[in-house]
C-alpha cells in the first residue's frame, strides 16, 4: 500500500479560518483561568485581534488569487475572489456584531444571562438577573461560529461544506439561548432553532448522498461536468439539489422555511439576532451562490422557475407578515424574510450581475441590520428591552437623536433613495431584468410598496405620537454600541450616496474559479 | 439491473421490517425509554445492513459508537433525569398531527418513489476500487488526505459542543452559598430545627406506599414522614375503614 500523504496545504490562504479558531480555542482557556471581572474585556480585545488578523490575510491574498493556485488542503478548499469578498465581508460584520456582544453599560452585566442553567423564574435566577456578571463564553462561541462560516463560504465540496454548515450552525443555537431577561422566550427559540436546524441539515446531508449517487463525487467541479455530460438517471441528481437546496433555503430563511425566523429574532439575545441577521445570511447566501453557480451551473433552466417560486413566495410572506407584526423585533425578522427573498431574485438572475447585486445586497444589509438591533437595545424599561410596537410611540420626543437615526434605518430597509438599501434593491432589480425574471421584478416592487408600510407606520407612531407614561427611555449608549450603531449606519449612508467603490469591489469579486 | 447476492436479500427481507417497525415503534412510544431502546432495534438493523453491503467499518461503528455508547448514554441520562409519561398529548393546534402525517407520508413517497426510479437502470461501480486497500484502510487515506481540513474543523465542532453543555448544564455555586460543618452543625440545632433524622413513610397492613404518612402518637400524619415533592396519597374509602386488627376482626 502507498504511504499517505498529507496534501499541500497552502497555509496562508487558510490563515483566517486558523487565526479565529485559534483565538477561539485560547478564549476557552480564558474562560477557565481568568477571574470572572476581567474576562468580557480579554476576550473582547482577543476576538477583534483575531479579527484583524484574519482580515489582513484576507485583504493580502484578494491580490494574489491565481486560478490555478486557487483550490488548496486537498482540493477541499477554494480562495477565489467570490470567496475572499465574502470571507471579508463576514469578518467585518462580524466584528460589528461582536462590539454589541461586549456592551456593559446599558444593563449591569451585559446582555447574556450569568448562569444559563439556573432554572427560570427560580429565586436565585431573581438574584442573577441584576446582579452577576453575564457569560462570557458567548465570545469564544461566536468565533467558532464565524470560522465556520469563512470554511462555508470557500468550501468546494459538498463534505466539507456540510461540516462548515454544522461548526456555525451549533454555535449559533447555543447563543440563542443565553438571554439575560425573557429567558424562556430565548431558551424556547433556541430549542426550536435547534430541532429545525438539526432537520435541515439532514436534508442537506441527504441531499449530499444523492448528488454522490449521481456523479460519484461531491467536489463542485466533478458534478458540474458530470451534470454537463448527461449521461445516467439524473432523476437524483435532480433529487439532491433538492434536497441540498432545502438545507440551505433554511439557513437563508427564505419562505416556506422561514418559520423559525420570527421566534428566533425575537428570543434570542439582541446582539446573537444582529449577529445572525448579518452574518449567517452572508454565509449561507455564500454557500447557496456557490452550490448553483460552481456545482450546478448545468442545471440552470431547471431550478430557476422553482427557486423563482420560492423567492416570490418569500418576499410575499414576509412582507405581509411583517404588516401584522407588533412586536419590533419580529417585525424585523419579517422584513429579513423579505430581504432573502430579494437576494434570492438577484441569485436567480445570474450571470456576473447577478453576482454582483447579490454581493452587494448581503453587505449592505448586513450593515443595517446590525444599526438596527443595536437600536432595538437601547430602548429600554425597568424590565429590559422594549419592543413592543406601541411602546415605542412618542420616541420621537424623547429622544430625536436616535429616533432620527431609527427612521433613516428604517426608511432604509424600504428602500429610499439616498440609502444603501435604495442602491441594493436597484441592482438586483436590475439585474433580474436583464436576466429575464421580469415577473419576480414586479412582485419584488409590490411588495417593497407592502413592506414600506411597516416601516412607515413605526416612523409615524415615533415622531406624531405624544409619549406616554409607557414610553421607555432611551439608554445612553456605552462606546461599543455606539460604535457598532455608528458604523452601521454611517456604512448605510455611504453605500448610498457613493456606492462605487463597493460595487466595484463587488464587480471585481463575483467570479467562482471552478 | 442490480445483482444482488442471495444471502444478502435474505438479510434484507428479515433486517428491513424489523428497522422500519423500530423506527415507527420509537416515533409511537409513550414512555422515552422505549422509544429509545425501539432506536437501538433500528440502529443495530441498520449496522448491519452496512456491513452486508461491504462498508464493515462504518456498520462496526453504527453499532459500537451509536447503539452501544451514544444510546446508553442516552438511556442513562433519561433514567437519571427521571422518565416521565405523563407527556401531554393535547394537540396545540388543531389538526397538526393529520398534516403532519399526511406530507410526511407524501414527502416519503415522493422520495421513495424518485429513488426506485432513480436507481433502477443503475449498476453500481466503484466498490471493488474503493475497498482496494481495505476498507479501513481506504477511509483512512480519504480522511487524512482529501478531506483533512473538514476532519480536523470537527473539533471545533466538538469544542463548541462541550462549552455549550457546561454552559446549559453547569451552575457555578458561588462563595457564600458554601456551608461549612461547623456552620452546618449550627443550624441543624437551632431552635425551631428538628436535629433528628426524619421518620420513615407508613408501614400499615393496608398499604406500604411510600406517599402514605406515618402516624404521630396522637393518630395524626407526620408530613415528615413523606417527601415534599410527592403528591399526598387519597386512601379510599374502602382502604380508610377500620379493619379490625387491633380485635382480632372481631367488630365490638
């Protein structure tokens, strides 16, 4: 028998997945050695660190990718342009999201609960709630989490695509459930994120064997040619994109997998749904873009009038949903239904400019959404955050600096002219027109007209409403909120007023090397 | 047409029922534990079918890791946690359990179906190549070379997983809540604290049950006796009435 050998492992270009679990990995050890009063600000300077590590390799490789040079660690890995941006784009969101994770001065021990196993509603759960510090594990947890969502968005076989979807999947379960205040409401959405994820990747995982079935391989670039030659009963290649698509469908939250949104979103901690708002969606949009445009390209014609469907179904659901919504954090999650559905569009308008739009779309969303949660964090009562709808009446008066703040968020997500959610929804809408998908265009600008709404009637409840006794106060923000709120929106106003630059950047990253 | 052994369809015709009657058992079960113990019939078929289509490694490790040690641990835990039947079965919405089945039955029909039609006019190849070196063998030089990376990511996946069940499992106690003997010793003989160890449940001809109380010199039940988190046994009528034992059954 021959010797094994291990492949060439091309270090550099997995130097940002490296440098997270490493960080990730020490963050556990701290955990264990450091007192408790130290442990929110070491693990804080430690994550962006790694960040910026990981950023820094990212940024110096985007100028060095050669086709040939592109595939590494066995053929299991693929750093092409596309996979570079997306990795960038996770790394900075991520850091956005990881500011809110650290914030300590709106409530006394930060937003994650000290002990996630005391039991609920129990005398010393009373006594935890004002008093103890929060968990700090969250910070390690999320690491892991965006390290495996640089390995989803540069995997290049179906295998270690589906153990990248598990490293950031389970993670992501476990932060939902680390509430500080509304613990079982959290507890509740992180069990049931658990059992439909754990679902889901089963049928991803079908969907995996099936494919193999077919093309007796599960690299992107074996069942691409596989697919193009024709031959065999492609009844299961058929079956396995299926069933891979459903997977993945879920994790983008995209209408009729999307009903784990709204509990998820509102249960879990503010900064966790900002994180995964931002976060998975780049990373499974990622996967998703690579699976049909790297693996299935041959396929084009037969899953477009499906996923065409799905896409209108998603921006129906979730912008008329989000009109009956009165709790803001499950309005949000309806809006992040409708706005997969818009990606969803520009994926299936392919080509280059489809790519693009798509590209662009996840990072500006990713920005707002983040400004937006962070918001949603700072309004607040004796008894925690304030979502309700109509306590949120008259906030204008009270505060108009971040009421100001929340209607250009807001306006954004409708799709104003002036703000990056206005550059993003133009692109795809262009794109999908010059793809052909007229009809998903018009549907796409109905229900942006639905979706408006919403948006519109929080605006108005916030500024022509008097407040009330009810009306909670605004916190004043710590300096990491306010960073991440900054930055959030700041990146929405810039996109949309000069937004050039980051097509660019987009334009130039949306090729997959095969 | 696939060629398939004689022997190996005979496994097949007696493994395959028994794993779908397992599956369908452990769905149908009221109490956890036989749930469980019905997955073990399912997984241990399944191991078996494995081994029978030339995949040894991967049926050992179905039945040695999943059946024998995933699973107890898994019957161990739902012993120690307490098993519990009174599971409610009151639908919360209405209707779900009808749908439910009805697109499960569909989805599995459709796939089913798919499969067969699939896999009909297919002939298998690339066994004999894979097992060239042995299966074992054959594994271990996939896992080690081509799929390296997904290999080794698997840790964080179980590192994650471990943080999360201290995190969800562990409470820390803190400093003041550690009692020490002599404070311990304090408190048992306080005023108002009985030092004494508490009496044991009734013990009466009529029943021995561990939620019936002891009796207090005065006739009256000693709540003592029972432990607080046990519902108080109603005695019947029939149990209530004097049985006589004291005279010889003789009614004075």
């Amino acid at each position: 028998m021959d010797k094994l050998k291990l492949p060439d492992m091309d270090y550099v270009a997995l130097l940002p997945m490296l440098a997270l679990f490493v960080a990730a990995c020490l963050g556990v050890i701290i955990e264990a050695l450091v007192p408790r009063r130290f442990r929110n600000i070491i693990q804080l300077v430690l994550s962006i660190v790694a960040l910026a590590v990981a950023m820094f390799f990212v940024v110096k490789q985007s100028g060095e990718v050669v086709a040939s040079k592109a595939l590494t660690a066995g053929g299991a890995i693929m750093i092409d342009h596309a996979a570079l941006f997306l990795q960038g784009a996770l790394i900075v969101l991520g850091f956005v999201a990881l500011l809110l994770f650290g914030e300590r001065s709106l409530e006394f021990g930060g937003p994650f609960v000290a002990q996630a196993a005391v039991t609920v509603g129990s005398e010393r759960d009373r006594e935890q709630t004002g008093r103890e510090l929060g968990s700090t594990e969250t910070f390690p947890l999320a690491l892991f989490s965006l390290s495996g969502m640089l390995l989803f968005v540069s995997a290049n076989d179906l295998l270690t695509m589906f153990v990248a979807l598990e490293v950031f999947s389970l993670p992501l379960y476990l932060l939902c459930a680390l509430a500080r205040r509304k613990r079982l409401l959290s507890q509740e959405s992180a069990l049931k994120y658990f059992l439909l994820g754990a679902y889901a990747s089963a049928f991803f995982l079908f969907g995996v064997a099936m494919v193999y079935g077919f093309a007796k391989a599960v690299d992107f670039k074996a069942i691409h040619a596989e697919a193009l030659l024709g031959e065999g009963n492609s009844l299961l290649l058929i079956i396995g994109l299926a069933l891979l698509a459903i997977g993945l469908l879920f994790k983008v939250a995209a209408a009729p997998f999307h009903v784990w949104t709204p509990d998820v979103y509102q249960g879990a901690p503010t900064p966790v749904t900002a994180f995964m708002a931002s976060c998975t969606k780049v990373a499974a949009f990622g996967g998703l873009l690579r699976v049909l445009y790297v693996g299935f390209d041959g396929l084009g014609w037969q899953f477009t009038p499906v996923l065409g469907a799905i896409a209108a179904l998603t921006v129906l659901v979730g912008s008329i949903l989000a009109v009956t919504q009165t709790d803001l954090k499950r309005l949000l999650a309806y809006s992040s239904v409708a706005n997969a559905g818009y990606i969803l569009i520009g994926v299936i308008a392919g080509q280059q400019l489809g790519l693009t739009s798509v590209l662009f779309y996840l990072v500006a969303y990713g920005f707002t959404v983040i400004a937006a949660f962070a918001l949603i964090s700072l309004v607040r009562d004796a008894d925690g955050e304030a979502t309700h709808l109509s306590r949120w009446a008259g906030l204008g008066a009270r505060s108009p600096l971040y009421a100001g703040i929340f209607t250009f968020i807001l306006l954004a997500f409708a799709g104003i002219p002036l703000t990056s959610g206005f550059i993003a929804k133009l692109s795809v809408f262009g794109a999908a027109i010059d793809g052909g998908q007229t009809w998903l265009v018009i549907i796409g600008v109905i229900t942006s007209i639905i979706l408006a709404f919403p948006y519109l009637r929080v605006v108005v409840m916030m500024w022509l409403s008097e407040p009330g006794e009810s009306t909670p106060s605004v916190s004043i923000p710590g300096g990491l909120t306010s960073t991440a709120l900054g930055i959030g929106t700041l990146a929405t106003l810039v996109f949309g007023v000069v937004p050039g630059p980051l097509l660019d950047l987009a334009e130039k990253a949306s090729s997959f090397v095969r | 047409m696939i060629d398939v052994s004689w022997g190996e369809q005979v496994v097949f015709y007696i493994l395959a029922p028994i794993a779908v009657i397992g599956a369908l058992g452990m769905v149908m079960a009221r109490n956890a534990v036989h749930s469980a113990l019905w997955l073990v019939l399912t997984m241990l078929s399944l191991g078996v079918f494995y081994i029978v289509q030339a995949g040894p490694f991967i049926g050992m490790v179905q039945i040695i890791v999943y059946t024998g040690a995933i699973m107890m641990l898994f019957l161990f835990v739902l012993m120690l946690v307490g098993r519990d039947a009174s599971d409610s079965v009151i639908e919360t919405l209405r209707g779900q359990k009808v749908a439910a089945i009805a697109l499960g039955v569909g989805l599995g029909v459709l796939l089913g179906t798919g499969l067969y039609r699939g896999t009909v006019d297919l002939t298998p190849v690339g066994l004999a190549e894979a097992n060239k070196n042995g299966n074992v063998q054959g594994l271990a030089s996939l896992i080690f070379t081509k799929y390296v990376w997904a290999f080794e990511v698997t840790s964080a996946l179980l590192i994650s997983a471990a943080v999360g069940a201290m995190i969800l499992a562990h409470v820390e106690r803190r400093k003041d809540e550690r009692i020490g003997q002599a404070a311990m010793m304090k408190e048992r003989f306080l005023p108002g604290n009985y030092p004494g160890p508490k009496p044991g449940p009734g013990v009466y001809a009529t029943s021995n049950s561990v939620a019936t109380p002891a009796k207090l010199p005065d006739g009256n039940p000693a709540q003592r006796s029972i432990s607080p988190i046990l519902p108080l046994r109603e005695l019947e009528p029939a149990e209530k009435a004097d049985k006589h034992t004291l005279t010889g059954g003789h009614q004075s």
